[in-house]
C-alpha cells in the first residue's frame, strides 16, 4: 500500500486523545513517524483524568502502518519540551509537521453562559496559558528544526471561524489566538517553506462525547433517534477524529500547500477540495450530513441507516 508520508516526521501534542488521537493515526496510517506528546500516560493522568493514554494512541499509529513514539510532556515546561526536541533531533534528524493540539481547558471553563467577568480570573487564565502559551513554546522549538530543513507544516487546532465570536473570552481567546499564529506563522517561517494553518473540527465524536452521550462508536446515530424531540439534528452531522486527522494528511501530501498558508479552514472545506470522507465513507459538512440541511430538513432514519 502506497504510504506518502512514508519518510515523514510528525509531532502531535494532544494527543491523548479527541483530535490529537485520530491526527496521529491518520498520519501514521500514512506511513509517518508521530511523536505522540500529553500528560496523560500509563503511570499519570491529568486533571481530566480520563483512562486515554499516550501510550495507547502509539500503539493505534503503529498498528495503523506508521512508528507510533509516546513520550509523556507538558508543553508548558520550558525544559521539558526543549528535551523532546532533542530527543526527536537525535532519533529522527528532522521534523516535517507539528500539530499544536494542547487544549487543556474543560476542566476550568465555566459555563458559556456567563459573561467573562463573572467567571473564575484565575482559571480564565489558567486556560490562556494551557492553551496559547503551550502551542508558542512548542512552535519556538519546531522552528528552527523546520528552517534548517527548509520545509515543513505546523497545524493549530481551532475551533470555529475568524470573524465569529464564541461563546466567552476565555474559550474565544484561545481559539482565535491559534488562527491568529496560523497567519504569523506563515509571515514569519512562509519565505522558509513552512507552511501554518488553522484546522477547526466539526462536532467532534471523540471519546468523552460519546461517553457522554452513552453511546459508542458503533451505535452513535441511536442517541439522536432516541432524543430527537429535545436534541438538535446536528448530530448526525457529528463527525470522528480521524476524518480531522485525513484533513491533515491532505495538508501534509499536498504539493502546493502554500495556497493554504495562513488561512483558517475547517475539516469539512478540506473534503470537499480533497474527497477524502470519514471512517464510515460519510462526508460530515456535505449533503445529508450538512448542518445547513439538517436544520431545514425532518431527518429520516432510513436515510442514515448503516452509516
């Protein structure tokens, strides 16, 4: 099987789980080595603690056709990414992508409700250091890696679009600062090849929103069917990991990147220029599966079944 990013060297964070989970087994699926980073590992877990381990996302990148690396780091530590930077240096000799996907801050958001003066300052805060602070430290080390090599992606994960605001400061803040280091990433490191751009994910099934919603991957349509009087049609334009995960290997297996560089793009705008679909052959953010459709439309279960 043809594996384009045979050669490649990628770099993770976040990657626990969610988002950072299916990027890494896409890009291995590729042939990549992924280095997979977090703080939620065999022996420790974060204050999410959730039962996802890096450990695990390694194995799944491995499994899926790639070298799948899980080394345990808190990007907030000076020292500590700087040490991972070594180490893929003496390992590997080059990093080729770099997805900045360090969120970190579930566990401090209060409601989106409530205006930012009324939140909590000092976990407000504690959120823009989790989720901004971490992806600049991780970008300061790929850098030079990346001009020296001449080449080179970096991805921050976002979440909606540039000109909407979302929700409260401190969940709109960190989310546009990433789209915001897209565009300074492309002045800055663009004239040495390097490519950034931020990706936002659709309604994302990862791990804790099934878990949330009691079902599971294979019989995740059932929630809506089950709630479709009091929950939104959307759902059922809910979209996995890993079809995020496939906009990235499009990124990384394009020719012509540049054309994306500093631009703010969503998984589903990269479908539709790439054709690629989810893991089911779905194609969330098109056709039935659009949200647009499923607010103007009375879905109709035969038309999702199997899928």
């Amino acid at each position: 099987m043809h594996k384009p990013l045979q050669e490649r060297v990628a770099l993770v964070t976040g990657a626990s789980r969610g988002a950072g989970r299916g990027i890494a087994i896409e890009l291995g699926a590729a042939g990549a080595t992924v280095y997979c980073t977090g703080r939620t590992s065999g022996r420790h877990r974060s204050e999410y603690n959730r039962p996802e381990t890096i450990e695990e996302t390694a194995e799944l990148v491995t499994a899926a056709g790639g070298h799948g690396v899980p080394v345990r780091v808190d990007h907030s530590d000076v020292d500590a990414v700087g040490s991972l930077f070594e180490q893929i240096k003496a390992e590997s000799g080059r990093l080729d992508i770099l997805v900045n996907d360090i969120w970190g801050g579930d566990p401090f958001l209060g409601s989106f409700s409530t205006p930012f003066w009324e939140q909590d300052l000092s976990t407000g805060i504690q959120v823009l250091h989790n989720a901004v602070d971490t992806h600049i430290i991780t970008s300061w080390f790929a850098a030079p890696v990346m001009v020296r090599q001449g080449s080179g992606l970096i991805v921050e994960m976002t979440d909606g679009e540039p000109e909407n605001y979302h929700d409260h400061l401190f969940y709109d803040l960190p989310k546009k600062s990433a789209m915001r280091l897209a565009v300074s990433y492309a002045t800055e490191l663009g004239p040495h090849g390097i490519v950034g751009v931020a990706l936002s994910p659709g309604w994302l099934r990862s791990e804790a929103m099934l878990e949330g919603h009691g079902v599971t991957e294979d019989n995740w349509q059932d929630w809506y069917w089950n709630h479709q009087d009091e929950h939104p049609a959307e759902w059922l334009a809910s979209e996995t990991p890993r079809y995020t995960g496939r906009a990235v290997v499009a990124l990384a297996t394009e020719r012509e990147a540049d054309r994306w560089n500093g631009k703010s793009v969503k998984t589903a705008q990269l479908a539709g220029e790439y054709g690629f679909t989810d893991v089911n052959g779905t194609t969330p953010g098109h056709g039935i599966y659009n949200w647009n459709y499923l607010t103007t439309t009375t879905p109709q279960r035969a038309d999702y079944r199997g899928s």
